[in-house]
C-alpha cells in the first residue's frame, strides 16, 4: 500500500496546484495573486535572498538564544495550556472526506494511516520551515541559512507532533473515566501548582531585574540567560533548549551536537503518536463529513447549522426580554455562540482578577520594575486591540453569508440585521480594550509622568475607551460590506489553505481597514479640536480637556456609524440569493 498512498499524495498535491491556477483566469484572483507577489517579493525576499546579517547576525548571535528561548518558552506553554486543559476535540486526524472512504475500509494498518497524516503534513511543514528560513537569514550568517531551515522544520514538525499525541491521551483519558471536566481541573490544578512552585523557587534564588538589567537589550539578555541557566528552571527548560538548539547554532559544529538531543525529542514524540493505541476512524470520519458539508453548504447558501457539531447547552449571557430592540437578540445569540469567556460574569471576574493584580504591583515599590513592563507592553497593546480585533473577528462574518438565507425571512429591516451582526464583536474588542486601558492607567498612574511619560491621566483614557466602540464598529463595516457586495471572494475567508491570491485578499482588506480608520478620524478630530482648547484654556490642563475633546469626537464617530450601519442595510435589502451568493 505505501506505493498507492504516495500516488495518492502526490496526485492531491497536483489537482491543488491546478486547481489554483486555474482560478487565474478570473480577474480578482489574477489581481490578488500578483498583489501577493509583488508583497512577498518587495518587503520579504528581496531584503532577505542573499542578505546575510552581517552586524546584525552579531548581535542575533548574542541575543538569539536568551530572546528566543523566552519567546519560545511562551509560546509553547501556551499551546500546552490549551492543548491538555481547554481543548476539547476528539482524537481526530485531518483526512479529506476522500480519504476517508477510499483508506478506512481498505486492508491499512492504524499505523499506516497515521504515517501517512504525518508524511501529508511534511509538505505543509516543510514550506514553512523554508520561508522563515529565508526571512530569518536577515539575521544570520551565509552559511547557517540551511541550519535555520532545519531548526524550523524540527520545531514546526515537533510542535505537530505534541498536538496529535494529546488529542490522543486526551481520548485515552476519556476511555479511562476522566471526562474532559476532570481533566481540565487535574491538569490546571496541576499546571497552578507547579507555576506557584516554581515561581516561590525562583523568587528565592534569582533577584528581580534591577534597573541596569533593564539598560540595553544585551543588560537584559544577560538577566533572561542568568534565570534560564538557574535550577530548577533550567531543569524544565532543558527540552525546550533541545527543540531550539539546532536553530541558534553559532555554526556548523555547534549545529551537529545540538542535532542530536532535539531529533530525540522529536523521536520520542513520533514514538508517542505511534504507539498510542486510539481508535480516531469514527472522530476523523466526522470531522471529515463536517468539513465536506460545511464547504457544500457554502456553495449553496446553507442555512444555519449546516455542517456544524451539535449545539451544547451553555448559560444564557443575559436575560433576553420578549421584546426590544432587534440588535439585542443577535448580541445575545453571539454572546452565547462566542463561549464562556466572554459570558458576562466570567468576564467581570477575570477583569477583576488582572486588575486586582495590577493594583497589587502598583502598591509595592519594589515591584517597580515589573509595573514599567506592564505599562509599557499595555500601551502598544491598547492601540493594537481595536485596530486589529476585527480583521481577526471578520471570519464570524462569514456566519450572516452562511445563514443569508435563514436571516433574509426574519422580519427585520436590513439595518437592524446589520447592526445586530456587528454588535457582538465591538462588544467583545470594547470589553477587551477597556479592560487593558484599565492596566495600562492602574500601571502608568502609579509610575507617575517621569516613569510613564504615554500616561494620559485617568480622564484622557476615559476619553480613548469612550471613542473606542464606534471605532471598532466602523472597521467591523469593512468585512461587512465585502460580505455584501463581494461574497465569492468572503466566501474564502476562514477557510484552510492560503495562496498569494488569499495574501493579496488579505492585503486589500489591510488598505481598506486603514483608509476606512483615516476617513472616520478626520471629521472626529475636527470636530475635538475646538473643545479640546476651549477646555485646555479654561482648565489649564490637558487631560480633562482630551475627555472634552474625546466627548465631541464619540458624537461625530456614532453619527458615522449609523450612517455606515444604514448603508449597509440598505444593501442587505437589495441582495439577490438566487444570482450573488457563489456558485
């Protein structure tokens, strides 16, 4: 059978390619395509092919390891967190509705099978692994871009690996009585404990950066490489240093002994997934046919819950009264739709917990240090949330386009189908930043102007999180409008797979986010000028005056929602199911 699997990865592999450049001949492909080109060529690979570092290649040599291991250790205890404690999906396999039919009744060992989901996946991993080689040469010498190359591809194939081998002691653990309630409090509870002991530990045996650690990025690398070289933490990170190592080799001989300890981390992590003896046929086989009715489902105008798991039970965010405003029903539909997280009681207690945090650092001085971190990572961070929240919400777009044809019986107008669409995401991109202006003022209040010389006072970030909901609802009218007036080009949208023709779809919708943020803010910041020198005159001060200036800017910002909203509406009521959704 290996021959046969092959021929059919490699036929697979081939009808994509064809498929794709096929879709060329349509002139909005043809003009995404070469706008992704011209991108990756323009502002990647030409400042990147046959540029080593040089100086830069110094200082990453310095610096690479310390950083990268930080960012690293970040990021994977991330995907741990979610892999043992909030996921939830069965041991499942990615296998095409094709594959599905044409491998599982067929004489093919379970190991087969998962060898060939692995080998499948290698082609995705190994693109990968080869651009960010060739973006990272920037910052490595000439003769270490192969060396990158394989130290991507030994992290992205590891981190592939620990994701499947969880799914499947997840579905071990089930079959074992521990349902996945249990298992998220184990492995939390756990996770708790050990970060609790390992941070009194490192409390007691590594001081808190001082001021000079905090001078100069090589002061600070000389601090992250301290504490990663101090026990026990050195002793928790030494796979992680493993998995890494070949990819911060200084050169050739140094690369070939940090080989061997990351190919046995990934050896032992092949072994895991191939020794576990979980039956995944019935959870792949579903989430095949998901996959193939959701797709169907698009290309017909499915309705609503087409293709979708069954629905679970969860707690209604609010009372829904029996009548009221239309846009209440849809938030509250969302709401429930979005998860836990953001149900309206969760929400306040996490808020109140990060606060309740800030404040503990603000009220130690010797916690100093830490604060100025806090301010000075809340402060990118509050600009960056309402600005790119809903280029990332725009997939839960893609919902009013799959159920058009459910919502077009509702006896609504088409502004309040709009309006009732975009409520929930600027309820939840509002909730999120206000939440981080309330750090960033807890942090930057308690530095005072010399130690936070961004902080506003308290009344100029009143003024930014009053302005922010119609801020986010008028970029939430960028994919809207695509949704209405391009649907076979949003259709693609959240979908898996990429392609230069989806870069240069993404790179549009990027222009008209920030030519949709400059047309709303110029009639908003005309409108605060007069107010906000009348107040900075009468109360010589610039921070009740910005609340001022923010007040009459909030009142021209609504004013371009609703019209934007109407707008919007209007064309709601226009669309043809019969001749605009994609055939």
């Amino acid at each position: 059978m290996t021959g046969a699997l092959l021929y059919l990865q490699l036929t697979s592999l081939r009808n994509a390619v064809l498929q794709r450049v096929s879709r060329l001949r349509r002139p909005r492909y043809l003009a995404a395509t070469l706008l992704g080109a011209a991108y990756l060529y323009f502002f990647i690979f030409r400042g990147f092919v046959g540029r080593p570092g040089g100086r830069h290649a110094e200082a990453a040599a310095g610096v690479g390891l310390a950083v990268g291991v930080a960012v690293a250790l970040l990021l994977m205890l991330g995907r741990l967190a979610w892999a043992w404690i909030f996921s939830a999906d069965r041991a499942a396999l990615a296998f095409t509705e094709a594959e599905a039919a044409f491998l599982f009744p067929a004489p093919i060992s379970r190991r087969r099978l998962i060898n060939f989901k692995l080998l499948k996946s290698q082609l995705r991993i190994l693109l990968s692994a080869v651009i960010f080689s060739i973006v990272s040469n920037r910052f490595a010498s000439a003769s270490t871009w192969w060396m990158h190359a394989a130290g991507w591809w030994i992290l992205f194939s590891t981190l592939d690996l620990h994701g499947i081998a969880a799914s499947f002691t997840r579905e071990r653990l089930i079959g074992l009585g521990l349902d996945p309630v249990r298992r998220r409090l184990l492995f939390g509870g756990s996770l708790l404990l050990l970060g609790a002991g390992l941070g009194w530990w490192i409390r007691q045996t590594v001081p808190p950066p001082a001021e000079a650690d905090l001078a100069g990025v090589q002061a600070f690398t000389r601090y992250l490489q301290a504490a990663q070289d101090t026990p026990p933490l050195s002793w928790l990170l030494a796979p992680l240093l493993w998995v890494v190592g070949p990819f911060f080799a200084p050169d050739a001989a140094a690369f070939l002994r940090a080989l061997g300890p990351a190919l046995l981390v990934l050896g032992a992590h092949y072994v895991w997934v191939i020794r576990s003896e979980v039956a995944f046929e019935e959870a792949s086989i579903e989430l095949s046919r998901r996959k193939a009715e959701r797709a169907a489902a698009l290309l017909a105008g499915g309705g609503l819950g087409t293709g979708r798991r069954p629905a679970r039970r969860r707690r209604d965010p609010f009372p829904l009264p029996p009548s009221g405003p239309a846009p209440l029903a849809f938030l509250w539909r969302n709401l429930i739709a979005a998860g836990p997280l953001f149900h309206p009681r969760n929400w306040a207690l996490l808020s109140a917990a990060v606060l309740a945090g800030a404040a503990w650092l603000a009220a130690h001085p010797a916690h100093r240090v830490w604060l100025s971190v806090v301010a000075g990572v809340s402060a990118p961070l509050g600009l960056w949330v309402p600005l790119a929240g809903p280029m990332f919400l725009r997939r839960d777009v893609r919902l009013l386009f799959e159920r058009i044809d459910v919502v077009k019986v509702y006896p609504l107008r088409g502004w309040q189908v709009v309006g009732g669409e975009m409520l929930s995401p600027v309820v939840m991109i509002t909730a999120v930043e206000w939440l981080v202006i309330g750090v960033h003022g807890i942090a930057a209040g308690a530095l005072g102007p010399h130690g936070a010389p961004l902080f506003l006072g308290w009344p100029g970030l009143a003024g930014i999180a009053l302005i922010t909901p119609p801020i986010v609802g008028l970029m939430m009218a960028i994919p809207f409008a695509a949704t209405l007036y391009f649907p076979d080009w949003m259709a693609a949208v959240g979908q898996p797979g990429g392609g230069l023709d989806l870069l240069g779809q993404r790179l549009l919708f990027s222009g008209a986010y920030l030519l949709a943020l400059v047309a709303a803010l110029i009639p908003a910041a005309l409108a605060a000028l007069p107010p906000y020198f009348l107040m900075s005159w009468i109360a010589g001060s610039r921070s009740p005056a910005l609340l001022g200036g923010a007040a009459a800017a909030f009142l021209v910002l609504v004013g371009e929602c609703a019209a934007v909203v109407w707008w919007l509406g209007r064309r709601y009521e226009r669309f043809d199911l019969s001749r605009e959704l994609p055939q």
